[in-house]
C-alpha cells in the first residue's frame, strides 16, 4: 500500500498519544472504577507499511497498540476491535498480530466504519467503560459519518477519540461548495465545528509538520484534562497560544490568513 512520506511521523504521534493516554488511564484504573477498556481502530489497514523514507518496514497502529499493551499491565480487561473495509487488510492483520506479535486477545472486522461502532456493544454500565476510538481515515470525514462518531461518543462518554485527516482536502471541499454556492455544512464541518460537534470538553493538537501539503491535522479529545503538553512530539492543548494557532493554520486557507493578517494592520 502506497504511504505518504508524512506516515512515519503520523505513526510516532498516534504512539506518543496512545501512551500518554494510556497512562491516563491507567492512573484512574488504579482506583478500581474501570470496568473495562476498550480500543477502536476504524481504519486499521493490514499492521505495517513500506516507508517511502527508508524503503524498510513500519509498524501500524494496530501493532503499536498491541505491544503497547503487552508490555505494561493493566488492572482491567483490555478488548481491542480492529476494523478496515479491505478483506485483505484484515487477513494479513490477523497472522501479522497472531504470529508475529502474539497478541491473540481481539476481535477483527470487515465492515464500513460507520457499520462497525453501530455494531460494538460495550455492555451497559457506561460509567465503568472506558477506552479510544482511532479515527485514521483515507479522506475526510463527511457530517453524515461525524455524527455516527457522535453518536457513538455520547453513548460513551468516558472513551476519548482520536482523529487524524487531511486539513487542505477538507478546506478544498468546503471552498468548492462555497464558490458554487452550496451550504457546505450540509455535508462537511471546518476543523473548529467538528471539535465542538464531537462534544469533548478537552483538546490536543499536534503542530503543523514543516512540508507537509496535505496538512495532516492529529487531533486527541477526552472529558479527562490530561497534564501539560507532550512537548517532544509536538503536541500541545488548544487551550495554549500554540494550539490555536495550530489549530487556525489548519483550519484557514492561504487567502483567509491573508484576509486576517491584512485586518491586523488596519
């Protein structure tokens, strides 16, 4: 499968934040309210992939996930569910996570995203689950998909989200509509929408990667303020100057920053 050679640093930020929120969590375990945790890969592809940048093999996230587990112990049940729309992504994940792993506690499933958080269960005492869901989609994600991530999320509202896309496309979608004169919020939300329509009450963002067109734009919510900033991945909360000036760099074209930056010195 062909990669961006932005990938490999996408794949060090999704570990640094699963870590960091693992600890989290972790933490809070410690008390005995968690009943359990659960993770949700919707976009998992197969568990590795050739980099463009040294031509040698990467681990995805559903193997960073799995060693991240193996190696710590954790006083609740752990059920990971891997998703991906490809047959054969899921077949080459589960010999790569079986055999090469040795991680053989998960459930696999080969469905459109949205089908598969209509279709998890966690059981009914919301209180006592906790976990992530791990949204890496190919595209941008439309109103219509957000809202099954919404929904999902408000019926477990202890699980955090994580959610990384391409800003430019998006930004591309809604200027298209616009400049044809569709309400474009029929079909997709800015940047700052989606956050405030996922409903979680605390955000972090990774800074903007220095070359990278796409603007791939790494998001972590959770109800759950988590300390400080993870300054040696780049990662900082949208409550500081940083993050929102991250956050406006992904969210305004090259036109709106100069419209705004014109204003400045009117």
């Amino acid at each position: 499968m062909k990669v961006s050679p932005i990938t490999d640093t996408k794949q060090e930020t999704f570990e640094a934040c699963l870590r960091w929120h693992l600890s989290v969590v972790k933490a809070i375990g410690s008390r005995g309210i968690i009943g359990s945790y659960n993770y949700l890969d919707c976009f998992c592809g197969e568990g590795h992939y050739i980099s463009p940048n040294d031509n040698k093999e990467h681990e995805g996230s559903p193997v960073i996930f799995s060693k991240a587990v193996m190696a710590d112990y954790f006083p609740f049940p752990i059920n990971p569910y891997f998703n991906d729309k490809k047959q054969e992504h899921i077949t080459q994940l589960e010999t790569r996570l079986r055999f090469d792993v040795d991680f053989q506690e998960f459930e696999l499933f080969n469905m459109d995203f949205q089908d598969f958080l209509n279709s998890v269960h966690l059981g009914r005492d919301k209180k006592a689950i906790y976990g992530l869901v791990y949204l890496d989609p190919y595209k941008q994600l439309t109103l219509d998909e957000l809202a099954t991530v919404r929904s999902f999320l408000s019926r477990y509202s202890r699980i955090d989200v994580m959610l990384n896309f391409p800003a430019t496309s998006l930004k591309r979608c809604i200027g298209a509509r616009e400049k044809s004169g569709y309400n474009y919020s029929d079909e997709y939300l800015s940047i700052d929408a989606t956050l405030d329509y996922l409903g979680k009450k605390h955000w972090w963002i990774r800074l903007p990667i220095q070359g990278d067109k796409s603007q791939w734009c790494f998001l972590l919510g959770s109800n759950y303020e988590f300390n400080g900033a993870y300054r040696k991945f780049n990662i900082t909360s949208l409550k500081t100057e940083k993050g929102r000036e991250a956050l406006e760099h992904f969210a305004l074209t090259n036109e709106q920053k100069q419209n705004k930056l014109q204003r400045s010195f009117l």
